[in-house]
C-alpha cells in the first residue's frame, strides 16, 4: 500500500519594499494591502519602510519602487521591482502560489527572507 503524507507549505511571504516618502510606494499601499486580504491563509504579506528598517536589506540596495519580493520560506522566488498595479501583484503572486516562479539564484539575497520576518 501506497501512502503520500501531505504536508502543509510554509506561506508564501510577499514583502513591499518601500519608503514612506515615495508617492509611488503611497499609491501602491491600500493595493498591496486589499491582495493581502485576497491571499489571506496563504500568504503573508509584510510592507517593510526600507528607511524605517534598513537592517533588513543588509548591505542590498532597493533602486526602483515599488520592489517586491516573495519568498517560500527561505527560499527567494522574486525579487525586483514591480509595476504598481493591483493586476500585475495578483498574477505574480498567484504565480508563485501555483508553483511557476524558479527560485532566484542570487548569493545577494541569502537571509533576505528570514530578516523581513525578523523586523516584522
């Protein structure tokens, strides 16, 4: 007899990287934060002011916002900057809860995960 265990993955985490001080990042906020309410169970969702939590990037530099990066536990499945509309996080999201995203090769982003989960 053949048995399968199910396990439960970890959720996805979905962290905004942006600083209170960009327009762009304040227009992108109540949309980040509604597709928050839409994943709820299988996401986490994390909106990080870089300025205000500047450990967590380390020694990384956000270039662009909005930058977005989502991660399967410490596993990083994107990372780069996103066109701000509500449309594009839900598919890129929905994408990675499908299991369509490659993890990202980036020594860069080791620990990124777990310091986002860390501040917040």
């Amino acid at each position: 007899m053949h048995t399968c265990a199910m396990t439960s993955a970890p959720p996805l985490l979905v962290a905004g990287l942006c600083a209170q001080w960009c327009g762009t990042c304040r227009e992108y906020l109540p949309m980040f934060e509604r597709q928050g309410v839409a994943f709820d169970g299988k996401t986490r969702f994390e909106w990080v002011d870089i300025e205000d939590h500047d450990e967590v990037l380390g020694a990384l530099d956000v270039e662009n916002f909005p930058t977005l990066l989502i991660a399967r536990g410490d596993e990083v499945l994107f990372y780069g900057v996103v066109t701000p509309h509500e449309q594009t996080l839900a598919r890129l999201v929905q994408t990675a809860l499908d299991g369509d995203l490659k993890p990202v090769n980036d020594p860069q982003l080791a620990g990124l995960p777990q310091r986002v989960r860390q501040a917040m």
